[in-house]
C-alpha cells in the first residue's frame, strides 16, 4: 500500500473510532456539550378565548384546540437558548350553535432560561416568545398580526440523543385583516412530544 494510501487508510481509522467514542451512550462526559435540540410535538388542550371583530358585530367565544408545532434550540450557554418554532393550531368552539372555523399560525422567537438536572437527565426551560400569527376565519381573507407569550417546558431525556418533552403555554396574538380584526388568550396550551439533541 502506497504511503498516501496508508495516511488516508489510518486517518479514517482514526476519524470513525473518534466519532464513535463522542457517541458513547455509556460515557455521559462525551455528551456534555449537545448544544442543538429539536422537539416536535402535538398540542392536546388549550383553552382559550377568541374576539372576533367585523362590521356589523363583535363576538366573543370560548374555545379549546388541538395541534401540532415543531421547533429548534440552540444552546449559548448552558443556562439560556434561543428557540424558534412552527406551530398550527385548530380551535374547537364551546357552546356555539353556528361557530366559525377557524385556522392559527404561529412562527414565533424565544429566549429561554435553561437548567439541567439528574445529571442531564431532565432539563427545564422558561422564557417568553413573540413572532408572528395568522388566523384564518370562515371564507375571509387571512389576518397576519403579533403573537407573545410565556412557555415553560421539561425535557426528560431517554438516551442521551433522545427524549419527551412537555410544555406549559401561555399566550395572546392579535391580527388585522381588511374584514376582521381578531384576538386570542390561550390560558394554558399543554404541547407534548419527542426531543432530540446533538
């Protein structure tokens, strides 16, 4: 074997022993440092008021939802991350003979407190979130608009790659439309589902 042929043979040698060492599910110390996380989830409650406000009237309806949003984490210290997420949602009104159907968007932004516990087993996250909504009501044209809120999440990692996750929702989001202004206040979204990190 050629020397250039030796070098290259005894670097991917070393190269794919490396990367298996750093990937050692047994060696907690080799997965200190996984400072992106990616969690996607389905959102089964969240209570919530909607203000719908058109020419000739203004209505008001309770309501509930179900959901889905995926997001991205990334780490920059080990005690704050920068999240951003995806997220739709479809609103069930209560006690309504004829409610309007209704679509939310969610593109939002967060900065969140983080602490790991159990040995980074668990971690908890907190922190506020705002970005963009949009709503579609009936046959209307869309209304884009703000959305702000506070999330507190727990993550109880499985292995060290992958885990659950499960967060606590609080949020407000009003949007504009030629026809229609409309607001809502979730009072406590609960979002569950699966989490990985590398």
């Amino acid at each position: 074997m050629s020397a250039p042929r030796s070098a290259c043979a005894v670097g991917l040698v070393l190269a794919v022993a490396t990367n298996a060492h750093a990937h050692d599910p047994d060696d907690p110390d080799a997965h200190r440092s996984m400072p992106n996380q990616v969690t996607a989830g389905v959102t089964v409650v969240c209570p919530g008021w909607y203000q719908l406000s058109s020419e000739p009237a203004e209505t008001a309806h309770g309501a509930t939802c179900i959901g889905a949003s995926i997001a991205f984490a990334r780490e920059v210290t080990r005690a704050f991350e920068v999240r951003v997420r995806a997220a739709y949602e479809r609103p069930f009104f209560i006690a309504q003979e004829e409610p309007p159907s209704l679509h939310v968007w969610r593109a939002t932004v967060a900065a969140a407190l983080s602490a790991y516990r159990l040995g980074d087993v668990l971690t908890i996250t907190v922190g506020p979130e705002v970005g963009v909504a949009g709503f579609a009501v009936d046959d209307r044209s869309p209304a884009w608009g703000l959305a702000f809120g506070w999330v507190v999440g727990v993550r109880p990692w499985v292995t060290y790659h992958a885990g659950l996750f499960a967060e606590l929702g609080y949020g407000r989001a009003i949007a504009w439309s030629d026809e229609a202004t409309v607001e809502s206040s979730t009072l406590g979204r609960v979002t569950l589902g699966w989490a990985d990190r590398f």
